[in-house]
C-alpha cells in the first residue's frame, strides 16, 4: 500500500489535522470541505465476516482534515502519532458512508482511491479509518473488503478493488506489469547458458568458495539435522537428458510450455543437510544451499572433494583421489531454467580412495552450526566433552583451538554480543512497555572516554524494570512486606542486581522488581528505592515493612526513602558480625532466644540471660535498635514476622544462572523464570483443598498441636486465662479483640493460646436488637456537582488521592443501587416475589435513606424480563406460591427526581435511573455465553451493526412480555418514557441525568444511559454513569460509540479482588473511566474473604469510603461499617455485628386481629398503610 505514488501536496497556507484532546468537544465546520477522521489503530481484526470485529484498538480523532490536502502522507502521519511505525504489512482501510466494517470495508492503496475516499467524505463530515498492522485481512480475509462503488469514482465506470495501473501508464509499462517476453523469458535463456565454455566469470574465483589452507572459518552459515540415509547404490553414473522437452517440434504455446510439468526431487536443508545423499535431477534452491551441502557430505564420508568449477549459476566438482587412486566420484550441478532452481544434471556415486582423518571443510563456523542444539541444551559442556561428541559423530577429532571457537560463536550466538545486546537495551524497554502496558523500563547511561576508544562511548550506570502483573499481584494478593538484598552480576562489564521480593499469602517468594546498578552502595540503592517508591505509587510509607541486611548504605537509603516504614535487619546476618567477636554455641542461642521473644517479659528475660553468660556480648546487643530484629517490637500491621532474609536469598539462587548472561539474555532469562515460577504457583493451587495456603495450615496445625499443653479458663465477657502447665507461664487471651498476650495473634494471625479459647467458646451474639443503621451520607457541595460528574472526566480527582468530595458522590449513588437491593422480595413463597416490598412515595424512608429521602422522590418503577437462562436465573425470582403478581417480570428498579428542597442542595434538578443487580450467588458468571449481537434498537442509524453489545443484558433491556402485567413494554421503553417526560418538564432548568447500578444492573445502566445520550433524550443535559462491579458491557465498536458521545460519562468502581468486572473477557471491553479499591486491605474486614464478599455492593460502598492511594485503608467518610453485614458476614466477630441482619421482622409474617399469623409483605404503591414491619 505504502509504495503507491503520492502526488498530493498540502498547500502552505492549509492547517494541517490535528488530534483531538481527550475530553475536547468536537468542531463544528464552516468550510464544506473540512472534515473528521475517526482514527482506529493498535488492534487487530478477527471474527468471521458476519461477526468482524476489530479487538484491543486505540481511537483517535483528528479534527480540520481538508479533502483538498489529505494525502496517504497524512495517513502515515496519523499512525506515527499513534506510536507505530509504517511497514509493508501496514493496510489502511476506510468504511464507505452509512456501513460499517462487516459490510462497507474498501482498502487505500494508492492516489486514486483518496480520490474516492474524499468524494464519498461529502455525504458524511465524519470518515473511520482503520489500520491493519498484520496484512490479515489480505492475507487471510480478502473477502470482506468490498470494492468501491463507481459514483466515487469520477465517471470511471469500473469498481476498484485491487491496485489499479495510473492513467499515465504507458503500453510498454503495462506489457512489463503483466510479464511480457520483454524481461524474464531473455532471462532466463541468458542464465541458462549451457556449456559451451569452461572458463569462469572474471568476478567468481576458486578462492571465495574454497577454504585456504590455515583458514577453517569461512563457512558461517548454519547446518541443521534430521535424518540419516545412506542407503544409495554405488557405480552408478547418472545423466539428465533433456533433450526430449526441449525438442525444435515440439513448438509449444508460451502458455502450454508453462503448464508442463516435471518431477524432480527437492532438498529439503532442514531434513537432508545432516547426512547429504545427491541423486541426478534433485533440486537446490540457490547454489550457496549446495556449497553448505557438498561440504557436509565431505565430513560425513570423510573424503576431501575439489571444485574444479565454481561458478555462480553453476558446479562441478570430483574426488581429490581422482589421480592417485582414480577415484571416479564426481558431479555437476548448474541452473535449470525449467525449475528455477539448481539441479544435479551429472553424478557419479562410488568411491575408491581411502577415507582421510583431516579436512579443511570441518572448521569451526561448521561445527558451531551442527552441535548449536546440543550447545543450548547444556551452555557448559566443556572441551572435553564437546571433542568426544565430534569423534563419535565424524570419527575425527579437530585440535582445541578449533573446538574453542566453535563453543564461543555457538554461545554468541545463543547469548548475542554484550555491545550488540548493550545497544539493544532501549528496544527491548519500548517492546516491554509496549506489550505489558503498566510495565517499567528506565535506562540510564552516561558516556565514558576509554584510552583505547577515539570517541566517547555510552556506558549502563542504572537500569530499573518491573512488570505490571507483578506489581498488580504484590497489591491484592501479598502482605506490606518488601525484601532487598543486591548480588553480582558474572559478565565481562561486572555490576549489581539489585531485587525487590515479596511475600505471597504461602509465605514464598514474589519478586516485584529490579535494578541493575555499577556498584551497591547508599547511592545506588537510594536510587534504587526511590524508583520502586514512585513505580508502586507509594505515598504514604507507614504500613510497609522492609527487610534486609544491615549494609550501612542500604539503612540510610531506608531511613530517607521510606522513613515512616519499619526496617527490619537479616539476624543471620546479624550473627555473623556477632560471631566474629562473641563465639560460642550458647551465645549463638542466647542471641535466637532473644530476636524471637515476641513479648517484652521474654525479651527482658532473655536479655538478662545473655548478661550473665557475656557481658561483652549483651553490651554489642544492647546497642542494636530492638525494634530491628526482636519480635516484641515488630509492628503488627503486615502480619508477617520473619526473623530472616530467607526470601531474598532464595531468589538469588534461583536466578543464579541467569547472572552469568550478558545484559539482555539475562533480562529474558529472568523473565522467563520468574513466568515459569508463577505458572507453576498456579497449578499448584490447582490441587490446594480448603481456602488455607498449605504452608500457613501447617502453622495453623503446629500450633494446635501445642495447644494441647495449655489450660484455658473462662474470665467472663470474652475473657481467658490461658496457663502454659509446661513452662508455668500465664496468658490473657481477648476473644472480642482477637489478642493474647503473647503478641504472636498480632503477628502471625495464630498462637497457640488463641486456638485453644476458639475451641473452648464462641461468643454468643447479642438478643438485644436495635435499630437498623441508616446512612449518614449528605450530598456533595453544589458548586462542584459538573467536577464530580466528569465534566473533565475526573482528571486529578481519582488519583494519586480520591478527591474526599468524589468519595461522598460515589457513595451516594451506590446506596441509591444499594436500595433496589434492600426493598426486592426474595421470598418464593410469597405471591409478591419478584416484586418491591416498599411503595413509591416512602421508598427512601423505608430503605431508611434519610437523606436521599429529603432530596428525592420516586417517580416510577421499573420492570423487566428475559429469556436468556443464564441471566435470568441470577437475576430473577419467579413465585412459587398462590396467587402469584408477577410470574414472568421482575422489579429491576426505579427512576427517581430531586425535588424542589433537593434542587437547592444538589444545585441542580438530578433525574436518577437505579438498576438493580443479581440476587444469586456468583456462579451465574460460568454460565455466561459471551454471544454479542448488535444493538439494533438503540441505534438509529447504518452503523449499529459495529457497536455489538452483550446478548443477555440487551434481553433484559428490551424483552417484553404481553402476558405480563408489568411488561407489556420493555424496561427499556419504561425508562426513555419516564426521562423524557421529567427532562419536558424540566426543561427550563439545569438539569443532570445520573444512572446506576451494580453488577448486572451496572451493565443495565451502562446500556440505558449510552440509549439516552446516544437517541437524545437528554436533550443539552449530561449524563453520568456510576458503576459498581460491571461486567464488560459490548465490544469494541460499542467502546468507540460510547467514546463519541459527547454529553456521555462513566466512573467504573472495581474492587481488585472481584472476578465479574473481568467478564466477559474474549472481545469484550471495558468503557469510561476507572476507580480501583481493594477491600482486602480493610481491617475491618474477614481476610481473605470469599466471592461474595468481594463482589457484595456495601463491602464496594466501604472500600470507597477507606481506599488510599498505595495500598492503604482509612476510613475517610463516617460510614457505619455495620452495613456490611447486610447480606453476608464481610465483617471481623470483634464488631459484634450479625451476618446478614437485614431481613423483614418476621419474615413478613404478621399476627391479625383474630390471632392468626399472616403473610404481608408488600405494601401498594399508592396505599396509605404500611403492610411491612414498622422498622422497615
């Protein structure tokens, strides 16, 4: 494509197109020429053509394009700005006007299909662009490129689908396009040249082709092995003759001629090249495959061979025993114009000289080539080794030398040059960075003048590199706990590799990332640590706890990067400056004794007995920090207390061998270790049973074990007196606080004293039952309401610290999602199953939402079905009782409108679209078919075919039901009407359109406000979109629509640990912008949790409320965490909170007047008494 002519130029006094920021409204154009091209790049196409679908692209708008000056220049242009370069696989499609990319796909290959591009860019100001970077569709999918129509086309009559020849094309080019008898055929008659003549071209001599006496290195190319076949007769001399095709009468066509046929024996280098058998006829693909053949079978029977014509289209060579032995071995191999290729035309197979043990062909370029495999199976056979495979394989043995410099090419080879790799380096980081987005890469060089070197040369002095999966699963799944340590690197240039390893929940290791560094000292690692600070996007240091030696330059570098983090230092290595003064098995153990004292009795027990046994040495301990290496003074807050380095130590070993490698060998080999130690992590889970690590169960049974030899009395109020009868010690255990004296609880989550109460008591839980928690969130600030619903799309308010204001809006409408939750009837046995439990007009009240309740009122409710089995079962409950309301519909949720007293809060007249999610357990999710189909309803115009959405939440969306009560229009018809009744009303005001939900009602919500904004029922108003936990909602032709919505926002909340914002995962993608938490961090809550938990509305409503930027938890919004129990129990026991206290008194069963219990579980919507409890 990109070797088509460009002969349109930009005039001077033109703007050239530009890329449109993020967030900038689109132009409006006075000049009918100027237009907008809607610019997709960085994905690949894939699908069947019904179901084409460009996967993982970026979209880009380059406004003020001029269909006068665009070129294929501009094009080329687009794509470098898009950071790719362009090549030739590069192609460019454009999508005719009113079709999309399954129906109205035509290619840019030249000048006169810009031409045709521009005239149709006339009917439509907005033209889609699409790149594909692989060739794939004209490779592979040519089909689904349509050609283009002939009214673009200026008159020209016929559709262009291929490249096409230029107007200017003269007879003679087109006759040379098409392969006339101008070129090739002259060619090949010339090249064929037959042997009239003997001597050879004056610029091919003997010498290139021959190996000098004293010189073996000549032979670089590789030769690789398969198979073994020596299995050919001898004394048989064998002729091609061609004579009978090349017969004057036979006088055939130019086209017959070129239908013959003719049988010949190829070479396959890959197959034969081990062991070489020639026969007459077989072919050779270029004569340097036959040279690298001759001399294979030259070694392989032993036998010295001389060329005596070397040429390059032809070769005849004989056995050098010809005139000593007359040896009649010899063969001729020249070009068969037939094949175009190099046959055999003569050969004679027998030998009768003796074999040699010497020969100038078995050099060290060959035998780098044929033992490559074995070089990368084992990088340290050694000489003697390698020697006595040559000998078993060609029974000949080539002097040390030659071996030594076969062994260092094949290890250059496999390693590449330590320059060559050194300039590689920032390459490899932009490919890194490139193909693991979130990933790090930073380079440092300086340049350094060598007395060997003219000119200055770069040298490494820093290089840092991370990878984003590992950072991502450090924060949800790895404790605050971060091991350095530094080794040396084993190459010619030298240096340190520096490491920073975690600890995973099996208490093994999880390397985070690394630097490499000239030399370890409290620069370096200052340097070191403040990247990893900034790359972990740590700003506050308190919950983080490092360990390592005690390097004098690493403390300082500590003490200055993380100041606020508790530095812990190795105790082996500890001991080994102890030992050097303080010898001796019993102040070895005194000095354990002591680092493992978790309690302050202990330690100063401990400390009391190294006195008396060494003064000298409790004098060196005394000075120590305690709070370094004793673990009565380790914070409790990792629950980590490790004593040694172990980690660090072990990861070094374990990449030992890839120390050994230049730079980027050992940048891969380290990748692929660690990537093999994840997977192999994982298919070890695989085979874990229960939701306890093993290593950590051992503990957990270690300790039980123990707790057989304690006593424990009841105190009363969650009390315990625990007595150890072994070492007469006494302990104080809270069960309601979870700690014990011994601080080992704090540490570790497990002592002994602790697991003995937990089998002796459970706490009883309180009768007294008070009032159901209420919220008490109040609205944000009105001045700020446009900021917070992404009027710049919440640019520097989610990070590096959630804006407090941001939080409290979040909030507020995920407890408007929350409510759906709260007053659906889950009873099958009621006949009201299905539907709200609460009426209209008290809804807030009732789902005691206080002030939601003064700043809003319920206008309508919301009613959907669906046929999708999957969906419908997580979603919906049918009544299995008499008299049943409601057999095929569900309530789904509500739209609510801020009244007058709520306008003067919020600022605004808010319209509020709540949907409601699943009611099921998360195994739903695995019965999900990811069947996309387009949106047809919810776009008006020819290009819905692109925006496909997911099956199931379009069903529920727009599924009716003329037999329901509640359906006979869609939730979809239900929610448009009620929006676009309140935006007539509400017109003369300032007016916001906000919709939410969660879970599937998320993906509801998603899809119910881009219909709004998409159709115009908004009018002029915005509409913002707060999702929690959403599945993936459409594919990426429903992301671009989505993006170009200009009045349309979205804040997606995803909870790290959460599986259902990943789904569907194939094709699909995520749309607007993203807040992450991580429950897992809260001490609040359980850990680990479970799915429910961690997909549960309220834990996502807590971690919005305590999410810190780098990892931490901290309640920011008084929200009571009582709510978290509403459903599950999420909470710690020491809260005394119930798991899942929100259920109706009774059960909905209330006492009449004659005495009798009842069901009354549903109040009408427009009834003046409550038939539901009074506290609900």
């Amino acid at each position: 494509m990109m070797e088509a002519s460009r002969r349109r130029r930009r005039r001077p006094m033109d703007d050239p197109p530009h890329r449109r920021e993020h967030g900038d409204d689109p132009p409006q154009y006075d000049n009918p020429n100027m237009f907008t091209v809607v610019f997709e790049h960085n994905g690949f196409f894939c699908g069947l053509k019904e179901y084409l679908d460009y996967a993982s692209g970026t979209v880009d708008y380059f406004d003020s394009c001029n269909t006068e000056t665009v070129s294929l220049l501009w094009i080329e242009d687009f794509i470098r700005q898009g950071g790719n370069e362009v090549t030739e696989r590069t192609s460019i499609y454009w999508c005719l006007p009113g079709k999309g990319i399954r129906d109205g796909l035509c290619c840019i290959e030249n000048d006169s299909h810009i031409v045709a591009m521009m005239a149709a860019v006339q009917e439509e100001k907005e033209l889609n662009l699409t790149v594909d970077h692989t060739n794939f569709l004209k490779g592979l999918r040519e089909d689904v490129v349509v050609p283009i129509p002939s009214k673009y086309l200026g008159g020209n009559g016929n559709d262009i689908h291929d490249a096409e020849v230029g107007d200017n094309a003269s007879a003679s080019d087109i006759e040379d396009a098409e392969g006339g008898d101008n070129g090739i055929a002259s060619d090949k008659e010339d090249a064929e040249g037959g042997d009239g003549s003997d001597t050879a071209d004056s610029e091919f001599y003997d010498s290139d082709w021959d190996a000098e006496d004293g010189d073996d290195d000549l032979f670089l190319d590789n030769v690789d092995k398969d198979v073994n076949d020596n299995n050919e007769p001898t004394n048989i001399v064998e002729q091609e003759d061609d004579a009978g095709l090349e017969h004057e009468d036979l006088n055939l066509s130019k086209e017959e001629y070129s239908k013959l046929t003719y049988k010949f024996k190829e070479f396959n280098a890959e197959v034969d090249m081990e062991a070489p058998v020639f026969k007459v006829g077989m072919l050779f693909s270029s004569m340097e495959e036959f040279r690298r053949a001759l001399n294979s079978y030259s070694v392989n029977e032993r036998v010295k061979i001389r060329k005596i014509r070397n040429e390059s289209t032809r070769l005849h060579a004989m056995c050098e025993g010809f005139h000593e032995f007359g040896c009649p071995w010899k063969i001729k191999v020249s070009l068969d114009n037939r094949k175009d290729a190099y046959a055999v035309k003569e050969y004679c197979n027998d030998h009768t000289c003796e074999r040699v043990w010497e020969l100038k062909t078995l050099t060290a370029p060959f035998l780098t080539a044929c033992f490559m495999d074995e070089f990368r199976d084992n990088q340290k056979l050694d000489l003697k080794a390698f020697a006595a495979k040559v000998q078993r394989r060609f029974n000949m043995c080539p002097n040390r030398f030659k071996l030594g410099r076969a062994r260092k090419a094949a290890l250059n080879i496999i390693h590449g040059d330590e320059e060559e790799q050194f300039a590689l380096l920032c390459d490899y980081g932009q490919e890194l960075m490139r193909s693991n987005p979130g990933s790090k890469f930073f380079l440092c060089t300086n340049q350094i003048k060598e007395h060997s070197d003219p000119e200055p040369k770069e040298h490494l002095t820093t290089l840092y590199w991370s990878y984003d999966a590992c950072k991502r699963g450090f924060f949800e799944g790895c404790r605050p706990f971060i091991c350095l340590d530094g080794c040396h690197i084993k190459t010619r240039y030298k240096g340190n590799l520096l490491t920073a390893v975690g600890v995973d929940p099996n208490d093994c290791i999880y390397p985070i990332a690394m630097g490499l560094v000239e030399v370890e000292c409290t620069s370096s690692w200052e340097w070191f640590l403040t990247t990893l600070r900034d790359d972990l996007n740590i700003t506050n240091t308190s919950p983080f706890t490092i360990m390592s030696d005690r390097q004098k330059g690493l403390i300082n570098a500590v003490k200055k990067v993380f100041p606020d983090s508790e530095h812990r230092h190795c105790v082996r290595h500890l001991y080994q400056n102890f030992h050097k003064k303080h010898k001796g098995e019993t102040l070895k153990n005194d000095l354990w004794a002591i680092a493992r004292s978790t309690n302050i009795p202990t330690w100063e027990r401990n400390m009391e007995t190294l006195k008396v046994d060494s003064e000298e040495a409790w004098k060196w301990v005394e000075e120590l920090p305690p709070n370094t290496f004793v673990k009565a003074f380790f914070s409790d807050f990792p629950k980590c207390d490790m004593l040694l380095n172990n980690h660090s130590e072990v990861f070094n070993s374990y990449i030992l061998e890839a120390r050994e490698f230049v730079v980027l060998s050992m940048l891969e080999t380290l990748f692929y270790k660690m990537m093999h130690m994840n997977v192999g992590k994982l298919k070890e889970a695989d085979k874990w049973s229960g939701t306890i690590c093993p290593k950590i169960k051992k503990k957990i049974d270690k300790a039980t074990e123990w707790a057989k030899k304690l006593g424990a009395s009841h105190a009363g109020g969650g009390l315990f007196h625990v007595t150890s009868h072994e070492y007469e010690r006494t302990y104080t255990v809270d069960m309601m606080g979870r700690m014990c004296d011994c601080k080992r609880k704090e540490l570790i989550y497990h002592c002994q004293g602790f697991k003995l109460t937990v089998q002796a008591w459970t706490p009883a839980i309180s009768e007294e039952q008070g009032r159901p928690a209420e919220s008490s969130m109040a609205p944000a600030p009105a001045a700020r309401w446009k900021e917070l619903h992404g009027e710049r799309r919440w640019d520097g308010l989610l990070r590096p610290q959630l804006d407090l204001d941001l939080r409290r809006t979040v909030i507020w409408y995920g407890e408007m999602a929350q409510a759906t939750y709260d007053a659906f009837n889950h009873e099958k046995l009621s006949p009201h199953a299905g539907l709200c439990r609460f009426g209209r007009r008290r809804f807030f009240q009732r789902v005691m939402l206080p002030g939601h309740a003064a700043t809003y009122r319920v206008t309508r409710f919301l009613y959907a079905t669906c046929s999708a089995p999957a969906v419908r079962g997580a979603a919906f409950v049918g009544a299995s009782g008499r008299g049943r309301r409601c057999r095929e519909s569900n309530w789904i949720g509500f739209v609510a409108v801020a009244t007058d007293e709520g306008k003067a809060v919020l600022g605004r007249r808010d319209v509020v679209v709540a949907w409601r999610g699943t009611i099921e357990a998360l195994e739903w999710v695995d019965d999900l078919e990811f069947v996309m189909v387009p949106p047809r309803g919810l776009l008006g115009d020819a290009h819905g075919s692109d925006a496909m959405v997911h099956h199931g939440w379009l069903s529920i969306y727009t599924s009716t039901d003329p037999a329901s009560s509640h359906n006979k229009d869609s939730a979809r018809d239900q929610v448009l009407a009620e929006v676009r009744k309140l935006v007539d009303v509400y017109k003369e005001e300032e007016v916001s359109i906000t919709v939410t939900g969660h879970s599937l009602g998320a993906a509801l919500a998603t899809l119910s406000a881009f219909d709004i904004a998409e159709n115009g029922y908004n009018g002029t108003f915005p509409v913002t979109v707060f999702a929690f936990a959403s599945p993936r909602v459409g594919g990426a032709g429903f992301r671009k629509r989505f993006d170009a919505a200009g009045a349309l926002r979205l804040l997606r909340v995803r909870n790290a640990r959460d599986i259902v914002p990943r789904y569907p995962a194939l094709l699909y993608h995520d749309v607007g912008a993203e807040l992450a938490i991580d429950t897992g961090a809260s001490p609040y809550l359980r850990a680990p949790g479970d799915e429910r938990v961690w997909h549960n509305l309220e834990c996502y409503l807590h971690g919005v409320a305590g999410v810190k930027a780098g990892g931490g938890f901290e309640l920011a919004v008084e929200r009571d965490v009582a709510l978290v129990n509403k459903s599950y129990g999420a909470l710690r026991e020491e809260h005394g909170v119930p798991a899942g206290w929100w259920v109706p008194s009774n059960k909905g069963m209330v006492r009449g007047d004659d005495g009798r219990w009842s069901l009354m579980d549903c109040e009408e919507e427009d009834g003046e008494d409550a038939l539901v409890p009074a506290n609900k």
